[in-house]
C-alpha cells in the first residue's frame, strides 16, 4: 500500500511487443521472403532472451492490474509443450505465473463436476496460470482411450464453449495452444527419452499406445477443434516439429495478445554492509557443512554461472 501523501508511480505505455522479425526495408540474407527469421541455436538464445525480457514486463503488468490470464497447453505427446512452458517461467515469479499440471482424477474426483478440479486451479487478480494439459483431457486422450463414457464426452463437447465464454466473461483472458508435431518427429523425440535416462521418466505406457493409435487421435483433435475453436476463445496451432523455433513463435504470440506497458522498477542502490557492532560468530567447527566434493579451478578465471 502505497504511504499517504504519496503517489503511485505513473506507468509509462509501451507499444506491444512486436514479433520477432526484421522489417521489410531491412532483409538480411537471414531472412526468407515470407520474412521469417531464420535462427541459429546462438541466434535462438539471443531471441529467448529479449522475450524473458519482455515476459517480465508483462508479469508486472498482470500485477499491477490485476489481471487473470489462463494459458492451456495441449498437443500430441512429445509435442514440446512443457519445453515452451519452461522456458516462459524460468524467469517468472512463481507467486504471479504458476504452472498446473493436473495427475490422474482421484475417485473422489471422478463424482464430481468435471470442470470442477480445473476452476479450483483458476488465477486470482494479479495471476497467470498455465495448464500444463487441462480439462482437453477428456476430448483427447480419455476419448481415444475409452476412459469416458460416449455420453460423457458428448456432454463435454457441448458444456466447454459456454464454460469458456462463462470463463472470459468473469474477466479471464484465456489463450489457447495447440502443440502440433509430425509422425516422423515425435517418433525421433520418443527414441531420444528411451536413450536418455534422465527423460525416460517422461515416457508412460499411455505414451507408447498413442503411437498405435495416431489417427484416432487425429479425427479426436479434429472433432475437439469443430466444437471448441470459439470466437471468445479461439485455438492458435503451434508448428513444433522444431523446438526452437516453436518456443519463439509461441512466446511471441502470447505477448502480442496482452496489451502491457513498461513496468521494470529503477535500478536500486545497494547499502552498505551492517557492522559488526559487538557480533561475535559461534566457532565454524560448531557447524556441520555439506562435504565439499567439488572446488572450483580459479585458474581460468571462469567462476560463475
């Protein structure tokens, strides 16, 4: 709360962030005649950069307004989702932007409203959520997997346009993503998390079933896409057979969709250190220390992260 007497600092308006492209009258031999940048993996980090830049102006933005901002991410398995998501929080507050991703309904769950676990999860003002998965369950992989009734999944269908207009007319800005991969990609991506032991814990039986049913799920998204791609809430594909290029364009397109103004605090003077004053520490051997297994060679001069 800002102290009597006092005014609160005017935010000075910024345009949107604009894509990440080069204007017409300046083609660089980097850049195709559609104008996409082409990018290279030290290019692609420049480019994440500049974004986290711009994602934490617009997180101030959320909460200095007290927006509520929901983003839902679905797609087929190994799509790239949860890559996207990362790299959009890694430099996020996790009080503002939190990530949901929701495990299996327990049975209580299961007799309740089908929305219901979902809106439990909803932002407060001033939040952004991002469904990791979210209520599309049901009309992805539950669907194709028998995990719920015909007549529970055309109730669905007919229940999630009016909750999502219901959802944005409460205030909610809802965005909606679809991770979109080939046949060839995600079998590449499955082989490298069976290699790779530290990703074969991503990789479920649900997942390798997918493999043998990929049209089922293709007529599944298709039916989901007719009933769900609404005007209030329309779903906006994301071509991830690239990671890279993937996690620029989608990240790009989430800030072109929040109008937000320019919010980073001054730069801060840091103060002195607190003498002394009389202190005196307890013994270093009174203290039990994690073993030092590892030291770091100074010689190169290269002691930071």
């Amino acid at each position: 709360m800002a102290k009597k007497g006092k005014k609160e600092p005017e935010p000075k308006p910024v345009e949107k962030f604009p894509p990440v492209t080069v204007p017409p009258a300046a083609v660089s031999p980097a850049q195709d005649p559609q104008g996409q940048k082409r990018i290279n993996k030290k290019t692609y980090w420049d480019e994440l950069r500049k974004l986290q830049i711009e994602l934490v102006k617009l997180q101030e933005w959320i909460r200095f307004k007290g927006l509520k901002v929901v983003v839902i991410f679905e797609g087929r398995d190994a799509a790239g989702k949860g890559g996207a998501i990362k790299r959009i929080t890694e430099s996020l507050n996790p009080r503002v932007c939190r990530v949901v991703a929701l495990p299996t309904a327990t049975e209580r769950e299961k007799t309740q409203w089908y929305f219901q676990r979902y809106v439990a999860n909803l932002p407060a003002g001033g939040e952004m959520v991002l469904f990791d998965r979210s209520w599309y369950n049901r009309a992805g992989v539950e669907r194709v997997m028998g995990f719920c009734t015909d007549d529970e999944y055309s109730e669905f269908l007919r229940s999630v346009p009016e909750f999502e207009r219901m959802l944005v007319r409460s205030g909610i800005i809802l965005i909606k993503y679809w991770f979109s991969v080939s046949d060839k990609e995600q079998e590449k991506r499955f082989q490298a998390r069976i290699n790779d032991p530290t990703k074969r814990w991503k990789l479920s039986p649900m997942d390798l079933q997918s493999r043998s049913k990929w049209v089922e799920y293709s007529r599944a998204k298709d039916e989901m896409f007719a009933h769900t791609d609404i005007k209030q809430a329309p779903w906006y594909v994301v071509n991830a057979d690239n990671k890279m290029c993937a996690r620029l364009n989608c990240i790009t397109h989430l800030l072109s969709m929040i109008p937000y103004a320019d919010l980073t605090p001054e730069p801060m003077e840091l103060p002195p250190r607190q003498h002394e004053q009389g202190y005196v520490r307890p013994p270093i051997t009174d203290q039990t220390f994690v073993p030092e297994l590892f030291k770091m060679d100074t010689g190169n001069g290269d002691n930071e992260l």
